[in-house]
C-alpha cells in the first residue's frame, strides 16, 4: 500500500517539475549556449542536433504535415540562433527553444486553419512500447498488419486535428514529448492549472473519437 | 482484432504509437542542407530597425501604468521647454517665416542679432521703422541717460525688448521679442499684414489696436529738416535782425517771407539788403 502511494507520488511529481535529467541537460546548454554566445558560432550545430528531432517531432504532431513541421522547425532554429545573445539563462534552453517552435507553429495553423492535408510518417517498431501497443490491438500480420497500423495512424491524426490548437498543444507536449506540467505551462505562457484542465479535456475528447481502438 | 486476453489500450497508449514515429531516412540531410542555407541568408540579410523596436511592444504591454506615467512626464517636460524656448510657429508674418528657413544652429542666435538682418533683408531703407536700428547689435541702447558714457565706449548693453517688456510688465521671453521684431518690421497698416499675423482678416483691425504700437515709430527722413530750411533761416537771419535775435527761423514774419521769396530771389537779394543792429539798409 506504502509503496503504490510513492510511486504515484514519484508520477505525480514527474509530472509536475522537471526531473533531475532534464536539469543536468539544462547546465549542458547553458554551456553551449554561452560559448555560442561569445562568438563560437560552431558551437550553435550541437543544439540542432540535439533537438531537431524532438522540436520536428512536436511541430510535427501540432500540423500533421513533414514539410510543414520541416519549414517551421528550421525557422524556429534560426530564430534562436539570431536571438542567441538575448537568451539570459532564466529559462532552460529547450524551454526557451520550445516556446519559439511552439509560437511559430501556432501562428502558422491559425494563419492556416484550412489547410488539411496530412502526411503519415512510418512508425518504428523496433521501439518496444509500439511494438507492445500494436500488437495488444491486433494479431495479423504482414501487409494487413501495416494496412491496420496506417489506418489506426489516420483516426489518430483525424482526432488530433479536431482538437483545438491549445490543447493538441498539451497533449502533444505531454503524452507525446513527455515534458511536465511545469515545463508545459512555462512555453505556453499560462498556469499549471490550465494545463492540466486543457489535457484532461484532450484526452477525453481523444477517448471518444478512438473509442473503437480501445479496450 | 485480438482477443480480450490482451492488456488493455488506453489513449496514452495510442499516443505513444506517434512518438514512436519517424521521418523517412534521408530526411534530416536534406533538412540539415536547408537549414544551413537558411542560416547562412539569415546571417547575411541585414534586419530592418524597427525588429528591435518591435520587440519592446510586449514589455510596454505589460506595464502600461508606469508607461503611460513616463510617456506622459515626458511629455510634459519637452511642451514646458518648447514653451519656454518660444519656437516660431508656423504661419506667422514673413520675415519671421524667412527665418525658420535658416539652420537650426542659427536659432541659437542672439534675437537683435536676427532682428537686424531680418531687417535688412525685407525692409526698404524709406520703411525702415527708427525701433529697429535700436535693435541692432551695433546699435546698443543704454538703459538710462545718466548711466551711459558714450564717450570710452563703455555703456552698458541693454536690450530695448527686454527693457520695453520689463516697462510693460511682461518677462522678457524669447518669443516676446520676436514678436515685437515683427511688429517693428511688418507694415501693420496694410490689411495683408495683418492676415498674414493672426489669419483672420476680419478679427484683427489694424489700424486701431496696434497703431498706438507704432506711435513712437518714425520716419528718420520725415524727422529731418530740409537744408532750404536752414538756409532761409540763415538768410532771413540777416534780413530780419529781430527775428535773428529771437533766433527762431520759424516765426510768422519768416514765414511769410519764406513763402514770398523764391530761393532765385533770395539769392539775388543778398547783396542788395544790409543790417546792422539799429538799421535796415537796401540798395537798388
């Protein structure tokens, strides 16, 4: 019983502070944001690759649509790096970067509300938590197996779309990115409070749009 | 579909099925390509000023009290010093108009200084009114007879507009004297003058209000008697021993003399009259 209690109390605090991983991680970029800073421009590709696949995969999942989330994570990257030398530190750098993506991202859709032409990416299966949830929906194999994949991909990014933009936000950076309240509530610019009446929403909106896929 | 043997699938199951997705391969290439290439016009293009300005908009947002204070002390501060400074408006007579086309270092200058060649660039000698020489920087006014010594050179300096609003009871200020630089300079007879001044032709009259303005102002030619003048006299002088000792040219008897005798008869006359101090002699 004492233990069920600290281990949802260990969820509930990972959910709601950045972990002691993230914060190491946040001291690394200051590092290499400061040597940007005084001139080490170089310095500016090891935080491309350290996040571009994080920031594509958010905005990826924000406007459903690779060449889009491409443009804009490229932006954003360029943006930082022209606005290097007002980052002060108050923030971690993936906050800060985050929130850059974010805002443009969230421009972009409201700029483009109509557009509705998604891209599907492949799904890796070689990562165990997708190979497990796939193969607890379906035991076919073979080309039925990725028609059915495709088509749980197409219902997931039809509710997504549906969601408004804020909370597709959330969701994103929660279930998907795995940030915490905190970190959420700090790129959005609202309380955590918000956050987490948003994510609630989502996800019961998200739970009747797949309710066929869920058991 | 599978069993119910199988865990369950929750929705944050199903949302891990997209974390776990990935972009072709190849793609991070050709988006590393394209981000260089857009780093490298980013770099090269030059922003345009108001970015940084643009960027202060969100943090006046946030404090609009202490904004507007200092917006407004601000403000203020530069109305009282514009006030104070008395810059010409525009629309105000023409010499004050030529003059705030000149450089703005030039509005340092002292106001005679400005008055004199305001005069001497739109006034003709014959309207040249006799305050405006007064206001000249060769031309000093002492302040009062008995304080000025003419004689080393060492009068003292005393402007007639600060003195004529310090009589009048006003602070002497910039604009005061360039509005009486104007009045000195500007015709106010002429109904033009008066539009051109105060733009409304028929709230200004100008011959009533500003003409007792003007009353000390005189012609210096019309203050100068004619040299016939003194020449009669003198002629008359020796015609007229009684009018000679009074020593007034002007008397009724020269008069009448005067507007007898031509100038060619006088002449002619001169040799033929004689006085003494107890007779009148003429030869024929």
């Amino acid at each position: 019983m004492v233990g069920c209690v600290l281990e949802a109390m260990k969820v509930l605090g990972k959910t709601l502070v950045a972990t002691p991983e993230r914060l190491r991680e946040a001291d690394d970029d200051w590092n290499v944001v400061r040597r940007v800073q005084a001139g080490e421009v170089a310095a500016f590709d090891q935080l491309i690759l350290k996040y571009r696949t994080r920031i594509f995969g958010v905005v990826y999942n924000l406007t459903s649509n690779r060449e889009d989330a491409a443009d804009l994570t490229q932006d954003a990257f360029i943006k930082a790096f022209q606005s290097i030398q007002r980052f002060q530190g108050q923030s971690s750098f993936f906050t800060w970067l985050y929130r850059i993506a974010i805002n443009a991202t969230l421009s972009y859709l409201r700029k483009n509300r109509t557009r509705s032409f998604f891209s599907l990416e492949r799904i890796d299966e070689s990562e165990p938590v997708s190979k497990e949830v796939i193969e607890a929906l379906t035991d076919k194999t073979g080309v039925e197996r990725d028609a059915y994949v495709r088509e749980l991909q197409e219902r997931l990014n039809e509710a997504m779309q549906k969601l408004s933009i804020n909370h597709r936000t959330v969701v994103t950076l929660f279930e998907i990115d795995g940030l915490s309240h905190q970190e959420i509530a700090e790129i959005m610019d609202c309380s955590v409070g918000t956050v987490r009446s948003r994510l609630h929403y989502a996800k019961q909106l998200l739970q009747a749009e797949m309710a066929a896929y869920l058991r | 579909m599978k069993s119910d043997r199988n865990p369950p699938v929750s929705i944050e199951n199903l949302l891990q099925l997209k974390r776990a997705e990935r972009p072709p391969a190849g793609f991070w290439s050709e988006f590393d390509k394209e981000l260089r290439a857009k780093q490298l016009v980013a770099i090269m293009e030059r922003r345009p000023w108001w970015v940084s300005w643009r960027r202060l908009i969100p943090a006046l947002v946030r404090h609009p009290l202490p904004v507007g204070a200092a917006a407004a002390l601000v403000l203020s501060v530069l109305g009282f010093q514009h006030f104070r400074s008395g810059a010409p408006r525009a629309g105000v007579t023409a010499p004050v108009a030529a003059a705030e086309k000149t450089p703005a270092v030039e509005t340092e200058r002292s106001v005679p200084a400005m008055a004199a060649e305001v005069v001497a660039a739109s006034s003709p000698s014959n309207r040249l009114p006799a305050a405006v020489p007064a206001l000249a920087p060769s031309a000093p006014v002492q302040a009062s007879p008995g304080t000025a010594n003419p004689g080393n050179g060492t009068s003292e300096r005393v402007d007639p507009v600060a003195a004529l609003a310090e009589a009048a009871g006003f602070a002497p200020a910039s604009s005061l004297r360039l509005v009486a630089v104007n009045f000195a300079v500007t015709p106010l007879d002429s109904p033009e003058a008066a539009r051109n001044l105060f733009g409304q032709p028929s709230a200004f009259v100008a011959g009533n209000h500003f003409q007792s303005m003007r009353a000390p102002v005189l012609d210096p030619l019309a203050r100068m008697a004619p040299p016939s003048n003194e020449r009669r006299a003198r002629i008359l002088a020796e015609v007229v021993p009684a009018a000679a000792a009074v020593g007034d040219a002007t008397s009724v008897l020269s008069d009448r003399l005067i507007r007898r005798l031509s100038d060619e008869r006088l002449d002619e006359s001169i040799s033929r009259y004689g006085a003494s101090a107890d007779r009148f002699s003429v030869k024929f």
